[in-house]
C-alpha cells in the first residue's frame, strides 16, 4: 500500500505543484482525484487495512489532506476518514505543534 500510495497520488500530487505547466498541472488532478475515488471505494473499514490504524494510514491522511487544502472534490467515505484520523490524539498533538491544527 505504501508503494501505490507513493506512485499513484503522491507523484501526481508533485506534479501538481511543481510541474510549470498548466495543463500537466490540470492532468495531475484529474489523476488525483480518479485515485481517490478508488482509494474511497476500497475503503471498507475504519482504515485501509481493517480497525487497526497503520504506516499507510498516516501517508493517506497527509494526501487527503493535501488534496482537502488544494480544493479537490474529495469523496464523502474520505471525508470521514480523514476525521476519524484527525480524532486521534497523536494527530492532535502533531497538527498543533506543525501550526495546522
């Protein structure tokens, strides 16, 4: 999961930051947004791999939430999702001492 979570979303999330045009820019989201989707469908559970929180779980939540605070349509599955990591008190803890809280 880390390997698809690093080249599927974060590569074209890289892209679209970076990349000086607009159009590949406009590429890289469409392409987001079409992995987040499927990323939601496979989400059955509280996280991606059942109830218990893991390493994938912490890189997916930052891309959520990269793709949150860059105005992608973000799937209502991963909405809460996003929340439920949020809720976590090392988050917490996290978001406040990085100034995001």
């Amino acid at each position: 999961m880390l390997a698809v979570l690093a080249t599927e979303i974060h590569r074209p999330f890289m892209r679209s930051m970076f990349s000086p045009a607009d159009a590949e820019k406009q590429a890289a989201r469409e392409a987001i947004a079409g992995r987040l989707a499927l990323m939601s469908q496979r989400l059955k559970d509280e996280y991606l791999f059942g109830d218990a929180f893991s390493t994938a779980d912490a890189l997916f939540y930052v891309m959520v939430r990269w793709a949150r605070d860059s105005g992608l349509k973000i799937p209502d599955r991963l909405i809460a999702y996003a929340e439920r990591v949020e809720a976590r008190p090392a988050v917490q803890r996290t978001l406040c001492v990085e100034g995001l809280a």
